[in-house]
C-alpha cells in the first residue's frame, strides 16, 4: 500500500 501512490492513502499513511 503506497501512501505516496494512492491519493485516498496519502492522507493516511504519506511516508508508507
């Protein structure tokens, strides 16, 4: 799971 990749992610997990 790319934080950095995935927009709904980023929000949660940026540095994973």
């Amino acid at each position: 799971m790319s934080g950095i990749g995935e927009v709904g992610t980023t929000l949660i997990v940026p540095v994973l």
